[in-house]
C-alpha cells in the first residue's frame, strides 16, 4: 500500500524532473513553477514525516525534518516569486 508521504514525494520529484525539463528547453517561467510546486510537495511531505511517523521506519530525527520543510518552504517562495514576476531562474 502506498502512503501519502510516499505519494507527496512522487509527486515533488515529478514536479522537480518537469521544472529541470521545462528550464532546459526555454520554458523557463513554467520551470519556475514546477520547481515552486515541486518545493511546496517537499514541504508537505517533510511536515508529515514529523506529524505522522511510521514506527520503524523514519529514518531522520525530527528536527532534520524540520530543517528540510524550512528549506522547501524558502525554495517556494523563491521559486513562486520568480514565476510570478517572470523572473527565470538563474
């Protein structure tokens, strides 16, 4: 059975691969979308990884958990304000 941390992971890596694709080929302010999203998925999955841990299988301590959503959390707004003002990422 997939959990939904597995599933917010997926689906920020996807986003993360969209975003490098996109950059690559010129899109680049939908590449800065798609890494924002990508960053907001990291978060989510972080937070959860805090709030519901499996017993046996959290491999990090919490506040390197922790650390990882503060670090999504700044690639969100980074991201999001440079699709926003169609700024493309450097």
């Amino acid at each position: 059975m997939v959990t939904t941390r597995e599933v917010f992971a997926a689906i920020a890596g996807l986003c993360f691969l969209g975003g490098a694709v996109a950059a690559r080929f010129d899109r680049s302010v939908a590449g800065s979308w798609l890494f924002a999203a990508g960053s907001a998925f990291a978060t989510l999955w972080s937070l959860l990884s805090i709030g519901l841990p499996d017993p046996g299988t959290r491999a990090l301590s919490a506040e390197a958990y922790l650390a990882m959503a503060g670090m999504a959390v700044t690639g969100t707004i980074y991201y999001g304000y440079r699709a926003a003002s169609s700024d493309p990422p450097t």
